[in-house]
C-alpha cells in the first residue's frame, strides 16, 4: 500500500522488488475519485470490505491463507496495512512512517481527502479517524502479530504520530522498531527509501516462514561512534572536480527547458547562493549566457556521498522558474551547449555534459532547431526550415484533400543517399509560405508511412529507403485552425538526421476566417475549390 503518488504508480515497484520470491499485489488508494487511506469513504463505500475481498481472492488463487501474507505500507498506504493487518487479523505488518492520527492530521494537510472520507468534516469526525488504529491496537486480542515499524526523528510526524503510541506497540510479543538518525534522512520520504535494505530482507524472511526478531533498533550514521578518526570532506572538496550533467533538455515554442546538475564535490550546496550556473551556448561568431536557476533535490547528498556527508541538495539546475529561455536572438548557426559554474573556487564553463546521446528536434516559426550530442558534447542547430533543394532522388505527391479545417497530404519524399530503415531516421514536417512573401508563417510536424518500392524509386535498389513517405497523422488530415486566415503555397522539409531538403508541393491552399480550407494545384486560375485527389510526381 502507497502513499500519496501520481496515479498508477507504487512505492515499491521495478528493479527495487524484482528478485523477491513472492507475488506482490499493489492496491492503488483510489475510491470516489480521491484517497481514502483504503480504509472508507463519505460515499459510505466500505473500499475495506471491497480490498478485502480482493486480497483473498488473490490468496485462494495462489493457494495461500493469511498466514503466508505480509501486509505492507509506506506513508499514508502504513496506516492502510496497519488498519488492514489489525482490522482482518493478518500476522504480519510492515508500516513505514504510518500516520496515526488519520483525521486531524489529513484535514489541516489534505483537507480533499478529509472531505473524501468524511459526510460534514467536522472536528467530531476527525477525533473518530484519530481513534481507527489506537484503537485496533490497543483493542487486539491477538498481541502474537509480527509488527515492524520504521520511523524517523527526523519526520515531521514523529512527534505526534509515532512517540505517543509506541506503549501500544510494545505490547507485541515481536514487536520491532526501527529509529533512523541519519545525515541523509532529512524528511518524510526519506524514511522508506533509506530503509529499504531492512524492509526488503524483512519481506524475504517472512516469505520463507520465519518472522525475524530485532526488538528496537536505532540505526544510521548518526548513532554510530568510532574511536578511531574518520575521513574528512576536505579531501575530497581539495580535488575540485566538478560533477556536471544535463540529464534532459527540449525546446518548445522558441523557449529551451534546460534540466541537470553542476557542482563541486565536497563543497556544500545547501542554500541557493553558494553557486551558481548559467546555459552558454557558443558559436564560432558569439557566446550567449543565460542564467539557470536553482532546484531543490535533497537526494542528491546521499547520491553523491564520499567520505562524509555534504550537502548537495540546491545542485540541480532548470530554467529560472521553469519557464524556459527565449532563443529568439540566437542567429541561424551552429552551438556549442555547456554550462557554467561557479562554485568554491571553481569558476568554469563544462562542455561534456551529456549522458544520452538520443538527437532532439522542433520547429518554431520559420526555424528549425535540432540539438544533437556527439561523446558528450552537445550541439544546437539553428537553421531556416525552408532549405534549398538538394540531392537527388524521387519525390511525389500522392494525395491532398480540404474538409472544413483539415487538411491532408501525403507523397515520397527519398533522397538518395539518405536512407530511412528506421522511424527517427526522418522527420516530415508541412510549411505554410505566403503566397506573396513566400516568407514562412507557420510550420506542422506530420507523421510518417512505409512504403516498400521507393528504394526502386529512387535508383538504390540496395538501400532501404522505406520510411521515406510522408503523411499526415494516419492519414487523417491535420486541423489549420491555429494558423492564420490567408493564402499559402505548401512545401515539405524532409530532416535526415541533420540534412535537411524542401520541396514545393505545388498546391496552394486559402484558409478563410470561418476555418474553412480550401486547396488547389498552383497555379489553377478557376479560384480555390475542396479537391480531393490529385497527383504531381518528380524525380529530383
């Protein structure tokens, strides 16, 4: 059982349960469209009696009995197995920072979910889910259960939802408590994931019969001693090794959304002002700088810890606000993307940022913007998306209708040379010039289709060139009514992987201000009518 997490996920979920030797059923907290600690909602759905019925058709189907069940929570999902283990007599429990007083303190934190499990929400109500699992606890007739629970001074519910009721707990037979002082436990998150090496050999133990004992244990760093001296942060603080990367990175709208990470090791990060970046981006003409902001990730101290604890948590970076950085007084070139870093006395700009080497691409007014990363190192392009026709090969337009707003096209577009035996090794994307200017006014992405025989189109019948059409989204047609009432001439930009070819489509078509579209062959002087095929091949 969960604590509060986007929708589908778990606490324990992936490479973290993958070698248990048990089935584990995760029961998502989900009823009357919000929480309910899986134990009732105002609707007067008992959601217990219904998770209930869940968990024992699971064990019939396996064969098992409650004797051979653990039920586990973290969060808000340990007062769930602590509601659900006393309540329907389970022998085993693991709650993990399980909140007690489940009404007081939901309504003051969540009040959405006081109100999801409450008929009035008044304070009567809040003193009756107060009392749930004090009374379960104190009430239970069978104190051989097997109870592990996990705390932290450290948690900001310690004080009221775990010291006042651990008399309850100790009248367990095997009753086991674990206290986590530790310099990298700094919050309520923390105290599951620090202990998940306890929590999973617990699971383990349970699942092959045998119900481990600890009694109460206080571990972490800060409960140990040692006589002897123990290493120092200034030896590593003295290597001055930056720590950079830029873990993701994509531009929307003209705007770049930068997110990483850049300091130096052994030098605290713990507040905002002790360091500071900046996106740089550089070409061979100039170098722009734009100032990243700072984010909070506490993990990163535990992620990164060498000898003694240091505090890493303001290391991350993003745009100032999330907000993105406006890339509209980047002329068209090529850049070099690096952060820069001034932290301690480190005071630098880092080229080799990048972990994957996976290529970006979009479009943003008349601008093609692609970022590529080659060992490393990360490249901006910044180029017209109307190029110039090169190369040689087959293109052909098969197809175009209007319908009210949308429109549709597809054709071949191969350029020999470029071959496409994969999706991402071409991209199509429908231009909107108009018809005066022939200035670029608006730019779509559209999909991509196979077709077997372009290789022989082409000429390179030894190529696989199959990827090599374009269509709109499954041939479905595109809506126009972002783009402005007007006239336009169509073109298509192919990208290969960087080499980018346009060609006209030879139709034009006129959006009127209702949105209704119209499209023609260019140069059709009998005005503009709804066409639905027609054909125009070239071999380039």
């Amino acid at each position: 059982m969960s604590g509060y997490r986007k929708r589908g996920t778990f606490d324990f979920e992936g490479s973290t349960v993958k070698d248990l030797k048990c089935d584990i059923l995760w029961i998502e907290d989900w009823f009357d469209d919000n929480h309910s600690y899986y134990i009732r909602t105002a609707s007067g759905f008992d959601n217990s009696i219904a998770i209930q019925s869940l968990i024992e058709s699971i064990l019939k189907e396996r064969g098992l009995t409650k004797n051979q069940c653990t039920i586990a929570g973290f969060s808000k999902g340990a007062s769930g197995s602590l509601y659900h283990g006393l309540a329907f007599d389970y022998p085993n429990i693991i709650a993990a920072a399980p909140r007690m007083n489940i009404g007081s303190s939901t309504r003051v934190r969540h009040p959405d979910v006081f109100a999801n499990m409450t008929s009035d929400g008044s304070e009567e109500e809040a003193r009756e889910l107060d009392k749930i699992i004090p009374d379960l606890l104190e009430n239970d007739p069978n104190k051989r259960r097997n109870i592990y629970l996990i705390s932290s001074p450290s948690d900001y519910q310690y004080k009221t939802e775990i010291l006042p009721f651990l008399s309850l707990y100790r009248a367990y037979d095997n009753f086991n408590y674990f206290e986590t002082a530790s310099s990298l436990v700094k919050e309520h998150i923390d105290v599951t994931w620090y202990n998940i090496p306890i929590i999973i050999s617990t699971i383990v133990a349970l699942c092959e019969g045998t119900h481990p004992r600890y009694g109460e244990v206080y571990n972490g760093d800060t409960n140990l001693s040692a006589l002897d001296p123990q290493p120092s942060i200034n030896g590593v603080a003295s290597r001055n090794e930056a720590l950079a990367e830029m873990s993701h990175i994509y531009i929307s709208n003209g705007l770049v959304f930068p997110q990483g990470f850049a300091f130096i090791k052994g030098e605290s990060a713990g507040e905002y002002n002790q360091l500071s970046r900046s996106l740089v981006l550089r070409s061979n003409k100039k170098r722009h700088a734009f100032p990243l902001g700072g984010v909070h990730d506490h993990r990163m101290s535990a992620r990164y810890f060498e000898d003694q604890y240091c505090n890493y948590s303001k290391t991350r970076f993003a745009s100032p606000k999330f907000a993105g950085i406006d890339l509209s007084i980047l002329e068209d070139g090529v850049y070099d993307i690096g952060v820069s870093l001034r932290h301690g006395t480190y005071d630098k700009t880092i080229w080799k940022l990048f972990v994957s080497d996976k290529p970006y691409e979009g479009i943003w007014k008349n601008r093609f913007i692609r970022i590529t990363v080659s060992d490393g190192l990360g490249r901006l392009v910044v180029r017209p998306i109307n190029s110039k026709q090169l190369g040689s090969g087959y293109f052909s337009l098969e197809s175009y209708w209007a319908k009210s707003d949308m429109l549709h096209v597809e054709g071949y577009y191969g350029v020999l040379g470029a071959q496409t035996r994969i999706w991402s090794d071409v991209n199509f994307y429908l231009l909107f010039l108009d018809v005066r200017t022939n200035a670029v006014i608006a730019s779509e992405r559209i999909a991509k289709d196979r077709r077997s025989n372009i290789s022989a189109l082409i000429g390179d019948e030894w190529g696989d060139y199959s990827k090599s059409y374009f269509s709109t989204p499954k041939h479905s047609g595109i809506s126009l009514k972002d783009i402005p009432a007007g006239e336009y001439n169509l073109s298509i930009t192919a990208n290969f992987r960087g080499e980018i070819y346009t060609r006209p489509l030879c139709v034009s078509v006129l959006i009127e201000d209702n949105s209704d579209v119209y499209i023609t062959p260019t140069g059709n002087n009998g005005g503009h009518k709804r066409v639905a095929i027609s054909s125009t091949q070239q071999i380039i």
